[in-house]
C-alpha cells in the first residue's frame, strides 16, 4: 500500500506572506500572553502600512549603519587625510614663496635701475654746481682784474672834493656835499651787505700793490653791549680825534694841521705822521655823518658815517717831493633793530656794524727804502683794527665785536 501523504509538516510551514504579517514577538512573559485586542488591531492593520513601517525601519537600521561606520575611522585614515591637508597647505605655502622671491628680484632690479638714475642725476647736479663755481670764480676774476686795473679811477662812496683858501666858501662846499654822499654811501653799504645774516661775522679783504699801494676791505659784524647810537658816537669822538689815536697806538708822531672847528656831522682832518727814517706820511680826509632814531620799536635806528678824501686843496696841498700820500674812502653804518630768534618766535634787539674802506698810498717821488714800504702798508691795513680797538675803549668795554669777550675792560 502506498504511503499517504502526511499534511502535518506542510500545515506547520508559513507562507512569506503570512510571515510578513505575523506580529511581532512580545520579549519576557508579554510574548505568551498577548491581549486579544491587541492580536485583533494587528489583524485589522493595512499590509501596505506594515510594508512602509519595515521599509522606514531598514533605512533607519542602514542610517545608524553608516553614521556608526563614519564615527569608526581607522587611525590610518585619518592620518592619511591629515597629510593630504598639510599637503595641500605645502603647496600653497611654495606658491606664496615662489611669488614673493619674485617680486623681490623685481624690486631689486627696479632699485638698481632707481640707484642708476640717482647716481646719474647727481652726476649731472654736480656739473650744474662745478659750472656755478666756475661762472662764479670767473666774475670774482673780472671783479678783482677790474680792481687792479682801475686803481686812479673813482671807488664807490668817492667823490671829487675841491676846496678853496676862503673858509666860508669851503664850509659851503662841504654842506653841499653832505646829503648827496650820504645818500650814495648808505645805498651802497645796503646793497653790499644784502643778504648777508645779520648774526653772524662776515669780513672780506683785497690787496694790490701794482704801482699805487690798494687796501680795500669789508666787514659786517654784531655788536654786543652797546647800542648803535653809543657806538655812532664812539667812531665820530675817535676819527676826530685820530692824531692822538695814531700818535698813542702807532707810537709815530701825528700832527694835524687845520684848525677848522669841527662839527658832528661835518668835520676835516688833515694829519701828516712821520714814522721811521723821518719818511712824512700825509692825509686830507672829510667826514659826514648822521644818525636817525627808530620811531617806534618796529623801526631800526640807523647811523651812517662816509669818510673822503680831498682831491685838490687850495689851503693845505698836498707836497708829494717831501711826503707820502694816503687816501682813504670809508663808508661807515651801525644799525639796530628788531629780529625773530632762531630758537623761538621772540624778537631780539641786534645792533650791527657795517665797514667798508678803501685805502691807497700813492706813488711818491721820492726814494723809499724796503722798510719803510713795509711800514706803511703794514699800518695802512692795521689801521681799521686800530679803529676799533680806539672805540671800545672810548665806550669802556673790550670784545663788543666778540659776544664771548664782551665785558668791561680791567
């Protein structure tokens, strides 16, 4: 008899769909003792709903897989990507330095060529300046050319003074020179010290001895401890007086032969000084003088002295057979005024002195030794210093050019 086919086994095997729609198992003792409402809600439910719940559920299960998967990196990949960063950083790094030794290179190059034109420029700067030095080197020639070829000729401040025997007469003479000379005497020692810094010393001097002896010599310096009408004062007491000066400084004889009675602003000398050997040396100078006060404190008070020679005199000529001829021009301005400091915006009271001479011994006739030549030069360039020293001692002070000697004397 053939076996029966037994149902059993096959009754006890689910269907993939009855599996899909078996509940869940209940965990502890819920799992034997399901409610059977909560058996029939679960038979109720839509399949198709059961079907998305398990769906959600797997790509919830998938995402947690991942994140877990991305939270677990190996040491070796995260030391890999941490050396593709620095990588990268390293490259970016030779890139910045690739372009920076670039521009250098291009700076350095543009400051060789900026170096270049600097030196080029100066280069030229100082061919500006040589040919400055030459054109100026070329008028000082032609200034000093003209100097020495024109020694008889008239020097600035100079001018033609004759004079008669009739006293009146000479008087007028005088008068009537007295505003002209000195109007061009103050023209020209204003326009000689132009520019020149009112505080500091500035001398100058020229000599020629081509035939006639020529002494010419300027010099602008500061007065300290005295003011400019005491000093204006001073030169006239001391050139009135020159006789005694020269006599007492020289230690030579000093007469002075007219007998006019001086004035301040008009006066004559006429002095013949004998020096060594018995050589007689012989002068006829005229001086006119004033002094106009400062108003207020913004004006300058302003002194002007020009002393000249006399060409021709009729009462006193000159004897060029016994005596050596001095002449001698000077133009003489003592100023004070107001000044800005250098080191503040306060003004300061400067009084400054302004000298320029010109002094020439004629040639003579007669038969002179070495020595005596060397006498009369040495004391016709002395002479301007002996002046000065004369002036401070009128105004009882010594070094009142010399602001660190400034004091009175002992």
């Amino acid at each position: 008899m053939p076996p029966q086919p037994s149902f059993t086994p096959a009754m006890d095997v689910s269907s993939p769909w009855e599996t899909s729609l078996r509940p869940p198992e209940a965990s502890g003792g819920d799992a034997a003792t399901l409610s059977s409402e909560s058996y029939q809600f679960w038979l109720q439910t839509d399949p198709e709903d059961t079907q998305d719940a398990v769906t959600a559920s797997r790509k919830r299960n998938k995402q947690r897989t991942s994140r877990s998967a991305k939270k677990r990196k190996s040491t070796y990949d995260i030391r890999r990507e941490q050396k593709e960063e620095l990588t990268a950083q390293a490259e970016t790094l030779q890139k910045q330095l690739d372009e920076l030794k670039y521009r250098v290179l291009v700076e350095q190059g543009e400051a060789a060529k900026s170096n270049e034109h600097v030196a080029a420029g100066n280069t030229v700067l100082q061919e500006f300046i040589q040919q400055q030095h030459l054109q100026l080197a070329n008028m000082q020639a032609m200034l000093a050319g003209h100097l020495q070829q024109n020694v008889d000729s008239l020097h600035p401040a100079q001018t033609i003074i004759r004079l008669g025997t009739d006293p009146i007469e000479r008087y007028n003479v005088l008068v009537a020179l007295k505003d002209k000379k000195l109007q061009e005497a103050k023209q020209f020692i204003s326009t000689r010290s132009q520019g020149l810094d009112p505080r500091s010393s500035y001398s100058q001097e020229e000599r020629n001895n081509d035939g006639d002896f020529c002494h010419v010599v300027f010099e602008n310096k500061t007065i300290q401890g005295a003011s400019a009408r005491e000093v204006f004062e001073a030169f006239i007491d001391v050139a009135q007086n020159a006789e005694i000066i020269i006599s007492e400084m020289f230690g030579s004889i000093t007469i002075r032969e007219n007998t006019e009675a001086d004035t301040r602003d008009i006066s004559q000398v006429r002095l013949v000084t004998s020096i060594s050997q018995g050589t007689l040396v012989e002068s006829n100078t005229v001086m006119f003088a004033e002094f106009v006060e400062a108003k207020d404190e913004q004006e300058e008070s302003c002194g002007v002295i020009v002393a000249d020679f006399v060409d021709s005199d009729e009462l006193y000529p000159y004897k060029p057979e016994e005596r050596v001829r001095r002449d001698t021009t000077t133009v003489f301005m003592i100023r004070s005024f107001k000044e800005k400091h250098k080191a503040s915006d306060d003004q300061e009271l400067l009084v400054v002195a302004t000298r320029w001479s010109c002094s020439k011994i004629r040639r003579s006739g007669m038969n002179l030794s070495a020595d005596v030549v060397r006498e009369l030069l040495e004391s016709t360039v002395s002479f301007g210093d002996t002046m000065k020293k004369c002036i401070q001692q009128r105004l009882g002070k010594t070094g009142i050019c010399d602001p660190r000697k400034s004091s009175p004397p002992q």
